[in-house]
C-alpha cells in the first residue's frame, strides 16, 4: 500500500488539490484523509472512487495496476480486487489476482470461486458445470460467497431458459444483498446489486415484466462500469419500448450500438448492430418484402447454441399467416417466453381472434409486489467524475 499511497498522495498535492475536496467526494470526514496520508490506509472502494476522480481518462488501468500491488495482508482488500476483476470482465486481471493468491490458505476458498468464475468466462466449462460448481459454494458459512454463488446459479439457469427459477432464487438472493452492511461491505453490496440487476432485468423482459426489466437496465445503465454492460442495459431498454414507442425504441438500439462500438470487440459490435437491425426490421413487420430486405443485411448471428428469440420471431413474421402466427405464440409461451409471445399476441388482432382472447394471450407476465427494487442510484462508486478537476474550488 505504501507505493499506493505515495503516488496518490504525491498525484494530489503537485495538482493542489485540497484533501478536504478528497474526503467530500469520498464522503469521509477529513480524519480519514489525514490518516491515509500519514500511513496509507484506505479501503478499496477509496480507491476505486479516487481513480474515477483523478484518473478519469483511464481509470480502470489505474486500479489495475494497484490491484497488482496489494499484498495478502488485507483479505478483505485483495477480496474486492478479485470482484473488481471479474465484474468489468478484465480476465487478465483476474487471472494474475488467482495465481498470485493461490496457496494462501485465508484465500484458498476466494480463489476456487473466482478460478471458476473465470473459467466460464473463458468457455472452459459449461453452463451446467457452472452450475453444479456453484452448488457447492452455495453450502459456504462465508456470506459474500453464498450470495455469490446463487447469483451465478441463477446466471445459468437464465441460459439454460429457467426462468421461473431465477425469479424464485432472486427472493432469497435480494434479501441477502439487502441485509449487507452499507458501510464495512458497501463496494461489494454495490457489486452485488449490480450483479443482481444484470441477471434479473432481461429475467423480468422474457416474463414480459416491462417495468421491472427497465428499472434494472437502468441500475446497470447508471452504474457506468463498462460501455459493453451500458450496452446491454441500453438495449434492454430499447426492447421495453419495442412495441409501445417504436420511435423512441430505434433511438436506445442507436445508443447501444454506439456504446458498443467503443468495445472494439468484433462479435459484440456485430450482435449489436444486428439487434438494431432486428429493430428497424421488427417496424415492417407487415411487409413480408422490406423485412427480408432487413434480415438479408444482418451480420453472422452468433446465438449459435440457442439461437436468438428476436431473430426467430422476426422469421415468423417473415413466413406470414395467420397459423404461423399463432404456432409461434404458442411455442414462445411453452419456453416461458411470454414478451415474444406477446409481441406476435398484439398482431393477431387484424387476423379476426376476438379481443377477449387477445387480450388473454398478451396478457402473461411476471409482476410480484415483494420483489426488492434497489434504487436506481445506489451504485456510485464506478460513477463519472470527469468534472471534478474543472468544477472544484481552490
């Protein structure tokens, strides 16, 4: 931490900066600096703030390479790291932080958990064995792995289609997280709320719960971890609009694209700008010609395994009738996808099915009163803070 502390310390001081400004931003009282400057104790989400405030260029290098730095002296700091690592998907980092940790004994469980997180990361194991992996830490007495575990369960019983049973493990998961300390475990509880909305939004948009999946997108959206997780918020925001604003629909599939491209990933840009597509294409519906024109320009689709529901239900469409129409409602409600089910729902209006049952085959959702809705704001410790050197006062 020394070396830390003495490149943060002399960072502040060449820029004139007041520690008093600091401890504001960190919402610590000034003790708390004076005592940081002197032997250089700090907590890690201290840090991850003070990167985002005087680094904001690049502040996640910064907190990598202090990552690098910590030593085993402090669990709990090297715990954080291993979280900060696997949650902006810096597998490098992660897997530095496994081999440099592997050994110690006061770690020995932190790094099998996180050896498996990475590894499912990297495709080296399934969605299955994910899940039985995470069974086992599931039986953990230490709290942040239980949770953790049962988060990534529920990770893959999402892909798996599983819907109901992400729901139904949320309860226990939301109750958990809620009970975490909002001082001594607040990086991690940010974490972890993050981490649950990232699971539950798009959960909450195939169970067609369009309100519960937009308030999640938008705790993902605020958290401002990664311009690929902002992208993807953004375009679950974009298919809550889908068929009720299309206008503004297109505008958030625009925004999620332009988020992605800052990846500079290839395959994500590419799912991506297909989903904007898929978007625009969803809009002719009606016209059988101008949406094949739209498919026919669609980069590779790489839902390789499971295939994309948008992509799908948009080939029904391309098919047209009536019976294509409604075999596809009834095979999307049998995956207990109730959104695409009820998109093709709305349409069959025109086809002379009498109101009553439209309504009835539109109507399935997922909407339970004691779901924990965390504030959209609650995460701030990723948060922008590229003004600071432009709005602080001497």
């Amino acid at each position: 931490m020394e070396a830390i502390r003495r490149e943060l310390c002399d960072f502040i001081e060449d820029h004139d900066i007041k520690y008093s400004q600091i401890a504001k931003e960190l919402r610590v009282d000034k003790s708390s600096m004076t005592k940081f400057k002197k032997d250089g104790t700090i907590g890690f989400r201290a840090l991850v703030v003070m990167a985002h405030l005087l680094f904001p260029k690049d502040p996640d290098s910064k907190i990598s390479n202090w990552c690098l730095q910590l030593d085993d002296t402090s669990k709990e700091m090297v715990k954080q790291a291993f979280e900060y690592a696997a949650i902006t998907r810096n597998t490098k980092l992660l897997e530095h932080l496994i081999n440099e940790h592997k050994g110690k004994s006061h770690l020995k469980s932190y790094v099998s958990m996180y050896r498996t997180i990475l590894n499912y990361m990297d495709m080296k194991i399934s969605i299955k064995e994910m899940i039985q992996e995470m069974n086992e830490f599931k039986a953990s007495k230490d709290k942040e792995l239980h949770i953790l575990a049962g988060i990534y369960k529920c990770y893959g019983n999402y892909s798996l289609g599983e819907y109901f049973l992400v729901i139904s493990d949320a309860m226990e998961i939301g109750g958990s997280i809620n009970k975490m300390n909002d001082k001594r475990e607040l990086f991690i509880k940010e974490c972890y709320i993050h981490r649950f909305a990232e699971m539950i939004a798009p959960t909450y948009l195939k169970l067609n719960n369009l309100k519960g999946a937009a308030h999640y997108a938008n705790i993902i959206l605020q958290a401002n971890i990664s311009p690929k997780l902002k992208a993807d918020a953004t375009y679950l925001l974009g298919m809550t609009k889908l068929l009720h604003n299309p206008d503004e629909s297109i505008k958030y599939f625009e925004k999620s694209y332009s988020l992605m491209r800052l990846t500079g990933v290839d395959y994500l840009i590419n799912d991506s700008y297909n989903n904007l597509v898929m978007a625009k294409a969803y809009q002719y519906r009606s016209d059988t010609q101008k949406l094949s024109e739209y498919l026919e320009t669609l980069e590779e689709v790489v839902y390789l395994e499971e295939g994309d529901s948008f992509y799908e239900c948009l080939k029904i469409y391309e098919k047209g009738g009536v019976d294509n129409l409604l075999e596809g409602h009834r095979k999307f409600l049998y995956k207990s996808n109730f959104f695409i089910s009820a998109l093709i729902a709305s349409d069959l209006l025109s086809t002379g099915i009498h109101p009553y049952l439209l309504e009835t085959l539109s109507s399935y959702k997922h909407n339970k009163k004691e779901m924990f809705y965390f504030e959209e704001d609650f995460i701030e410790c990723f948060s922008d803070r590229s003004d600071f050197f432009s709005s602080r006062t001497a």
